[in-house]
C-alpha cells in the first residue's frame, strides 16, 4: 500500500494470512484461550519460538519476515488445498441520510476503527460523527488491530491475519472507495473471491429416499387450509413431502402464497423467507414426510383469493431426485 497510509511512510504490503501463537493464550478482556497452555497474553515464550522457529518449521523465512513480530503459530494462508481463510475480502460504503457506514469484515480495534472512520470523513468532505464503522460485514478474517497494537502481540495483534499493515491496507481502499463514492464516480470491482464450494466438507449421512403413505402421491394436501380467513387471522396446510435436505432450494422457495390477480393470474405475496410463514417438515414412519405450513395474515392483506404452492425434491431408491410441486384448494380472505 501507499506510503501515505503506512507508520513509517513507506510502501508496505500484506501478506498471506497467518494465526499468532499469542491467539492461543486468549484475551485478558474476552477470557483466556486453551486451559493448561502456558502462553500468557502479549510474552513471548522461548520455548514456543524455538519450537515453531526450528529449521523443520512449516513456516517460510518470506512468511516470518512479513508477518514479524508475530511468531505463526498456522500459516493459514498457505495450507493446503486453498486458504483456510478469505484472501480476498469485501468492503462497502453505504450512505443512509447523513450517516455513512463502512462495511467490511474483520473485528477491528476502536483505534482501528477510529482510523478507518477518520480517513473516509476526510475523503468524503463529512464530520466524523457520521462515519460509523461496521465490522463482520459479508466476510470474515478475525481481528484488525493498529500497527501499535500488532507489535506488542496480545490477542488482537495474532489474531490480525494478514500482517502488521492491515489496518493500513484498510485505510488505503477505503480512501479510494469514499473519494469515488463523493465523486460519483464507478470503480471497478476488483477481484473475485474463490469459489470454494465444491470443496465444502459434508459430515451429515445422505437423508435417502423417501416414501409417501399408502394411496398417495408428493405434493398432495393432508389438510387443506379453511375456505375463507379473516385478515390477521393464521391460514394452514399440509402437504405430503420429501427430506428437505435433498434440495435446500437456495434461491428459491418450498412454499409461495399466491394470490389471483384481476387478469386470473397466480402471482406470489409471501413465501416461508418472511417473518409471518413457517415451515413444520416432521418424519412419519421410516421414509414418510409431511410438510406444514402457516402464514398469518397480514392485517393490511388484499380482499381476494389465495392459495398454498409448495416445491420440493423426493429421491428414489436410486439417488436421483424428482421435482415435485403440490397445489391448496383455494381460499377467500375477506
């Protein structure tokens, strides 16, 4: 990063994330870390630094050189099949009214928060007042403590992953973020993060197939929900099901609540993402599922009529998932 944003005044750099031993030994203000480990919070201990600084040491001389004075406790950044944690990181500015939030995700110190807030006021022209930091905002790489406070190594300075000069980098990219958001200016949107999802551990056994009772198919209604309800009132339904975990529909929906436009069309007013709709799923027997449903009825609903859409994936016996979708009888709220 620029020299204008560094201690020293010189062009400084981060490096890839690394865990300090001094994270083990916990925090005198949070509480302490593993019982039975002699490593107190911000000393170093000689033993540990022999240990972990042999010539047999997974950490490389670049590594130690760049994350220094932290002694690495997990090269986290470097293990391997990818890093362990983000090494490309979102942050955001947000404006609502006067009040200005900068978004981004680590937990930074006040001193680092307060550095953050202070640069963005001054590149967007406003009081500091109404600059507000916000931490664990759509990523997280633990702690961002000052330069100062990474030198003297207590929990926050080994717990800021990415080097001594975090903070710095921070301040950098919001300065430039804040100086085009008051210029009304696009910047581009920088690199992506890895997508890693493919490599995401599973340690939940396979729900396997699913079966319906006897004379039924999936997606037919158990019990149908009333013919009419009172708005503010509570509608219900059940529907004959499958194990949800086959297909968690991200992006999507197991229910809508639709309603009939003046042209005749279904057209979706709730779904079970809201507040006023739940989803019941409970086993019946050994491959039996049953999905319920209730919507409270916004006291301010549309006169009309509506109905339960329910979506879903059974599996047969062969793995192979089946889309299904069952359909309520319609019902009037008045």
């Amino acid at each position: 990063m620029d020299g204008r944003f560094t201690p020293d005044g010189q062009p400084r750099h981060t490096a890839p994330a690394a865990a300090g031993v001094s994270l083990i030994a916990g925090s005198t203000e949070d509480g302490p870390g593993l019982p039975g480990i002699p490593l107190p919070e911000g000393v170093r201990n000689p033993f540990v630094d022999a240990l972990i600084g042999g010539h047999d040491a997974p950490v490389p001389d670049w590594l130690a050189d760049a994350q220094a004075p932290k002694a690495i406790a997990a090269p986290l950044g470097l293990l391997p099949p990818v890093p362990w944690v983000p090494n490309v990181v979102p942050i955001q500015l947000v404006r609502i009214g006067e009040l200005y939030l900068a978004a981004a995700g680590g937990e930074f110190t006040i001193v680092s928060g307060l550095r953050i807030r202070r640069a963005v006021a001054a590149a967007l022209g406003v009081p500091l007042e109404q600059v507000l930091m916000q931490g664990y905002a759509n990523a997280y790489h633990e702690y961002v403590a000052t330069p100062e406070e990474y030198d003297s190594q207590q929990y926050e300075g080994a717990s800021t992953l990415f080097g001594r000069y975090t903070c710095c980098a921070y301040q950098q990219e919001f300065t430039r973020l804040a100086t085009a958001f008051a210029a009304r200016q696009n910047i581009a949107r920088g690199p992506a993060p890895r997508d890693i999802s493919n490599m995401q551990p599973n340690f939940q056994p396979a729900p396997g197939p699913d079966t319906t009772p006897p004379g039924r198919a999936f997606g037919d209604v158990l019990v149908q929900p009333a013919p009419s309800y009172p708005a503010g009132a509570q509608a219900a339904v059940e529907f004959v099901s499958a194990h949800p975990k086959h297909n968690p529909r991200r992006n999507g929906t197991f229910l809508e609540v639709q309603r009939r436009n003046a042209s005749g069309q279904w057209t979706r007013v709730a779904n079970e993402g809201e507040w006023a709709v739940k989803f019941y799923w409970s086993k019946r027997g050994v491959a039996d599922s049953v999905a319920r449903f209730t919507w409270d009825i916004p006291a301010d609903a549309a006169a009309g009529r509506y109905r339960f859409q329910h979506y879903a994936d059974s599996s047969g016996p062969d793995g192979v998932l089946h889309p299904f979708t069952g359909t309520s009888d319609e019902f009037e709220i008045a």
